[in-house]
C-alpha cells in the first residue's frame, strides 16, 4: 500500500485536525448519548420478547387449535405453525441479545463515571481553560 504525501501541505492545518484524543473523547459521549436510545431497546426485549414467545407458545401448544385448523385449512395451518415458530426464535434470540446489552451497559455506566472523574481530575491539574482550546463541544481539553 502507497501512502502519497501532500508536499504542499501547510504545516498550520495540523492543529485544525482534531488529534486522537479528540476523536476518542467525542466517540465516548456519542455511546453515552445513545445508551439511552439502546436502553429502550432493552426494555422492549425485556417486555415485547416474553410477550411474544407466550404468544407462539399458545398457538403452538394449544391442543384443538392447530388440530383444527390443520383439518380445515392445512396451508394455513402450516403458515401460522411456521411463524409461529419463527417469531418463538427471534424473540428468544432478542430476549438474549438484550440480556448482554443490559449487561454492557451496567459495565458502561460504571467506566464512563470513572472516565469523567478522571477526566475532570486531568483537567483539574492540567489547569484547563489556560490555553483556549475545546474539544468536541464538551468543555474538554484534548487529553481526554
């Protein structure tokens, strides 16, 4: 792999570029910012999945239900037995998924306070303020 070098470049448009520290510390509150879109998400695993499993649970194991139907109208029968049991998967499969993403984000909530304490502590000693410089909007110095 080439990597072409721009000769012309200014060696001022540097410090329009933000550094990594930068990057990382907007990337941080970003994930903090949607952990609340997720922990909806979360919650609608935790209520619609078992809802949803109920549900195909009824319809698969109903004694007379698919017998029924079954004798009458067999392709839709097969159809409903099918998603049913398709829908039973997917909810337990969203049911899991949720399960780890709330787990995540217990660890999530716990390392961010840390990070903003360290954070502060950093900006605290470094004497933030001196120097100008914001990074991301959120009154942070770039050493994040």
């Amino acid at each position: 792999m080439y990597v072409m070098i721009d000769e012309d470049a200014n060696p001022s448009d540097d410090k329009k570029r933000p550094n990594i520290f930068e990057i990382l510390d907007e990337l941080i509150y970003h994930l903090d910012a949607t952990k609340k879109i997720f922990t909806i998400l979360i919650l609608s695993a935790f209520i619609l999945a078992p809802i949803t499993i109920a549900l195909a649970s009824i319809v698969i194991g109903h004694p007379h239900f698919l017998f029924l139907l079954m004798r009458r109208m067999p392709d839709v029968a097969s159809v409903i037995l099918i998603h049913s049991i398709v829908t039973m998967v997917l909810a337990v499969l969203w049911l899991f998924i949720g399960v780890q993403e709330y787990r995540f984000f217990n660890r999530w909530g716990e390392r961010f306070k840390r990070f903003r304490e360290s954070q502060e502590r950093i900006d605290r000693e470094l004497g933030e303020g001196d120097d100008g410089e914001r990074s991301a909007g959120h009154g942070r110095s770039g050493m994040g």
